[in-house]
C-alpha cells in the first residue's frame, strides 16, 4: 500500500460505507486508513452525500497532474515543495473540520478560501476560479455564511468582494450564546406548562437550567475576548 494514497479500490470501497451509513471512523477501519485520511478524502470530493468513487479518482488524477505543472498554484505566497504540501494539507483538515461541525462542503471550502487567503478577502470571480466552481455555487455558499455573520461584502465598482476576520469568531460565538439563551427560555415556559412536578417539567426545567448556565459562561466568554481583541488594537 503507497502510503496514504488511496486507490481507485479504496475510494470504491468508502463510497459503498457512505452509502450504507458507516461511521467514518470505521470506513477507516475497513481500510486499514487513519480516520484522518478518510476524512479529507470525502472532505475534498462532495463531502458525505455528494461523494462519488469514479469521481474522487478523476478529482485526485487532475490534482496530481495540475501540481506537477504548478506546484505552487494553490498557495503561491510560500515558498518551496514541502511548505506548499504543508499548506494544502492544512487545508483539506480545516475544511474537514467544519464538516464534521455539520457545515455544508462547498461552504466549508470557500470558507476557507477566504479565511486562508493572504488578505482575508477574495472576489466572488476569485473564488470561482480557485475552486472551480459556477457562480452560483459561489454565491448560495457566500448567502449562508453572510447570515450567519461569518463573512462580510463590499462592491468594488462592478465586482463584490468578500472578507472574513478575527472578529468571525466572537461574532459567530455571541450568535450561538443567543441560540442556547433561546433554548433556555423555551424550556423554561414548557417547564411551566407541564408542571415542574411532572417527568416532563422537570426534564423541561433540568433542561433550562443546563442551557442558561451554558449560555452564561458563553456570553462571558465572548465578552471578555472581546475585550481581550480590543486592547490587541490599541
């Protein structure tokens, strides 16, 4: 077995595990493959419902040859072979890592386009041309993470430009602290209606008392690196 790459057998073989529902951890298993590998590989190729055995073999031969024509494509402010394996690397892992946190493939992957960008921005053109993809996908992947306060826009002329920052994560942490908060009091009326002293009140109360102690130390948390972040600027 060469390493870590997978053969056409091997992505055959994940394909039929996504579709009969295996865990990833034991598709791997199967395989003989670190989970690590099975995730990047679904990650990279349609992710859980999209993933396509003859598909994900195409995908991995075009990669190879496009690195070989331009090893530094993908990454061109570093410099050297290894940095820029390094660099790919990295970002097949974090675009696994928000999958498995429920985020939708292709948003992953301009999310981390953005965010992984030498400036934190790229153009909707941009990111048509690095990830090979129409407009439209571009655009519903741009209109969840813009509801969810994780990226910004701004019109240049007849271009739109996209950005994320540091502040992504306090943004999008006080907007999870508000969803628990909301947890917390519904669970709560419910507590009242059913009756505390019934199994279903008080589940509903034990409930509320989880999520507001939950969205509490949330709340701090992104206060204080809130502040934290502002006194980095000053």
């Amino acid at each position: 077995m060469p390493g870590d790459r997978l053969t056409a057998e091997d992505r055959r073989r994940i394909a039929e595990g996504l579709a009969a529902g295996l865990a990833y951890a034991e598709i791997a298993r199967r395989l003989g493959r670190s989970r690590s590998t099975v995730t990047r590989e679904i990650a990279r190729n349609g992710g859980p419902h999209g993933y396509r055995a003859a598909r994900a073999q195409h995908a991995t031969s075009w990669r190879a040859r496009r690195r070989k024509r331009a090893p530094h494509a993908d990454v061109p402010h570093i410099t050297g072979d290894r940095a820029a394996g390094t660099a790919r690397e990295f970002e097949e892992q974090f675009i696994a890592m928000m999958i498995e946190g429920g985020m939708a493939p292709m948003t992953a992957r301009v999310f981390a386009a953005l965010f992984l960008s030498e400036g934190g921005s790229l153009t909707a053109t941009e990111l048509v041309r690095q990830l090979h993809v129409s407009p439209a996908t571009i655009s519903n992947a741009t209109k969840w993470l813009e509801q969810r306060g994780m990226i910004a826009r701004e019109r240049e002329a007849r271009r739109v430009r996209y950005l994320v920052d540091v502040d992504v994560w306090y943004r999008t942490w006080a907007a999870s602290a508000r969803s628990i908060a909301l947890w917390a009091d519904t669970a709560r009326h419910g507590a009242t209606i059913f009756g505390t002293d019934t199994p279903t009140g008080d589940r509903l109360r034990t409930t509320s008392q989880f999520f507001a102690l939950l969205g509490h130390d949330m709340g701090q948390a992104a206060e204080h690196w809130r502040q934290v972040l502002s006194m980095r600027r000053q």
